[in-house]
C-alpha cells in the first residue's frame, strides 16, 4: 500500500533549520498521525510523503512558500508599551492572541524597546526553509467517519 488520498499515515518526524537546530520532532512513541489529501499537513510534506510505504524513512527540504509561507512585513507591527497592562512582565518570545476583522491571530513579542513593543504575526517558521527527516511507520484507509469529518480519529489523532 502507497501513500495517496485517504490514507492515515503515522510517522516520526524531526524538524530542522537551516543550520541543523531541531525546531520540532513527534515524542518517543507518539507518531504524528494525519489524513492524506485533506490540508492537515503543510503541502510540502504532504507532496514529499505522496507514494511513499510505511517503512521509509527520508529527508526533504522544503522551501518558504510550500511551508509556514514567506514572511509578511504587513503583520509586524509597533505596538505603544502603554497599550499593555502588565508590560514589565513583557519578555521576546512571549505568544498571545489578539482578535482581528480576520479572526484571532497569534502574535509572537519579538521585541520591547522603551516605549514600544514589536510584534510579528507571522508564524514563527515563515520565511523558513524546513528540513524534515521523515519515517513512515504505518499506513491504513481512512474510514468513512474520518473522511467525513477531514482529520483521523481515534489513537493519535490530532483534533484542530
């Protein structure tokens, strides 16, 4: 059996930046299970992982814009430090939600000056080129039910 649409497929991950850092990997005995051809994956690791058995392992480099995108200049903003009610407790890094005409966004602190605190709205792995190193462990139809709800149920399944 390949991987194609409607399999769910488990896997171990790690992820790596361009200078070898893990930026993210499953835990020791609980593979990332997803549904194939349904967007619960970014699209780079989905193409990469198309036609693939369980038992491959591999590498794969995906670029920018089949990741987390480019970043978008437009979602990093100067926000005044008066706007914060505890802004001595401010620190980079520091993730909160904020409602938007477009729905809730995540903002990272990616900054504090003086009087001011940068924000970037951008997911933290835009801009990113991603280097997965990829191990497919186990592969089987999605049911009914999962196909129609679009995400796997059940031991492993991510809920969003």
């Amino acid at each position: 059996m390949k991987i194609e649409n409607q399999s769910v497929v488990s896997l171990n991950y790690i992820l790596r930046d361009a200078a070898g850092e893990i930026l993210d990997q499953n835990s020791e005995g609980e593979p990332l299970t997803y549904l194939h051809g349904a967007s619960n994956i970014i699209s780079g690791l989905e193409d990469a992982l198309e036609g693939r058995q369980a038992g491959d392992s591999f590498k794969v480099e995906i670029p920018p814009k089949q990741g987390y995108g480019e970043k978008d200049p437009a979602l990093v903003k100067q926000v005044p430090k008066s706007r914060f009610k505890e802004a001595e407790h401010l620190r980079e890094g520091v993730q909160f939600e904020i409602e938007t005409p477009q729905g809730t966004q995540t903002y990272t602190v990616t900054g504090i000056e003086e009087n001011t605190v940068r924000l970037d709205g951008n997911h933290p792995l835009a801009g990113k080129t991603l280097h997965f190193e990829i191990e497919v462990l186990h592969l089987r139809q999605a049911t009914e039910e999962e196909l129609h709800h679009g995400h796997v149920h059940g031991a492993g399944g991510h809920h969003h």
